[in-house]
C-alpha cells in the first residue's frame, strides 16, 4: 500500500491483545505508532491529528481478526472510514513478499494537485489497492472529497519542499540539502513513497540516492 512503504511489525503481540477485550490497549497503540513511524499506513501522512486503529483485512465479527496483531495497522479516518470493508486482497505493507514500494508507482502532478497510481506488476491486489488508493486521494463522497482535496494540499507542500531540496542539491546551491533529501526519503518521513519515486525516475538522483531507502 503505500500507499505504501514497507513497514516490519514489532514481535510478539502486546500482551494486552491475549485476553481479546480490546484491540486499544496503550501497549497496542504505543507499538503501532512505533512500528508505523507515526504515520498512516495508506496515505502516508506523518503525526495525523486523529488515529484509528484499523484492521487490514475486514473482521466482520471474527474475534481472530478482531485481535490478531498482525492485522492491526495505524491508519487516519478518512483512509479508514475510505477502507471501511469495501476492500480487501490488498498490498500489505508489513509483508516483505508483497513488495508493496515496487509493485505500485506514485505520482503527484503539483500543477493540477492530481495523484496517479500506475501497476507496475499485474496482479487482483495491486489493482485492489490502486483503487483503494486512488479513492483515497480524490474521494468517494462530497465529504470524502473536501478531505481528499486538504490531504493533496499537504501533499503539495511536501513534494514542493522536497523539489527545492533536489533543485538546490543539483545547483550546488545549499550545502545541507544531501542530509534534508535523505531524512525525506526515510520511512518515517511524509509521503515518502512519492519521493521516492521523484528519485527513481531520474537515473542521476536514483544512483546518488536509492542508497538512502532505509
């Protein structure tokens, strides 16, 4: 997803998950918000104002989903409530086989603030979690949209900084700019799976700094 980087969950489950009263418990939250960077798993935003605790595959009512740590993920609302059980057979990106950071390419068009989703390789989940992903970006509902549309503004933001980071780097204009690229590469950074892309397509950037994918 990614939507998407990879994330590695933390092992064992929190203790508090063996009695399956709740799913949001501090341990659990305290442990997602680590093993998530602080960020929502789909939309990549850093520090969201609101979380949620969401499960990667649809419950329905099975208490074996419900409180399996390895189907909780640290999500916002409005990807959560995009999500909801209308999606499933997605990407995960906790799962290293899935290779979530190169089977979907993201790409944000700062003039017309639109987000593209190419698959890059053919299979039913990477085009589940294109969809999911693309819903999640333009919205599904007037209110999904009004969402939508604040989360490509900070998106914007973001990859405009990034951008004079890379212009400067090029220019030889600010000497910092090498360490400030490579903390926005980093997982715990915002949106990084756009970044990183900005890097891939660009033969020079991609050999001076695929290196720096943590």
């Amino acid at each position: 997803m990614t939507i998407m980087v990879y994330f590695e969950k933390s092992q064992p489950a929190p203790e508090s998950l063996a009695n399956k009263n709740s799913w949001l418990g501090e341990d659990v939250l305290i442990r997602l918000k680590e093993d998530f960077k602080n960020k929502c798993y789909l939309c990549e935003q850093k520090e969201p104002t609101s979380i949620n605790v969401e499960h990667f595959v649809p419950h329905k009512g099975d208490k074996n989903l419900q409180f399996d740590w390895d189907n909780l993920f640290f999500s916002c609302p409005h990807c959560n409530n995009t999500k909801s059980d209308k999606y499933d057979n997605l990407l995960n990106c906790t799962v290293k086989a899935d290779d979530v950071e190169n089977r979907l390419k993201y790409i944000f068009v700062a003039l017309s603030r639109e987000v593209q989703i190419e698959t890059i390789e053919q299979s039913q989940k990477s085009e589940n979690t294109k969809a999911l992903l693309l819903d999640i970006y333009n919205g599904t509902t007037i209110l999904k949209k009004l969402e939508s549309s604040n989360l490509r503004k900070r998106l914007l933001d973001e990859i405009e900084e990034f951008q004079t980071l890379l212009q400067n780097y090029q220019n030889r204009v600010a000497k910092e700019s090498m360490d400030k690229i490579v903390s926005h590469l980093s997982r715990a950074s915002n949106f990084t799976a756009f970044k990183r892309w900005i890097i891939k397509d660009n033969p020079k950037l991609k050999a001076e700094f695929e290196q720096h994918f943590d």
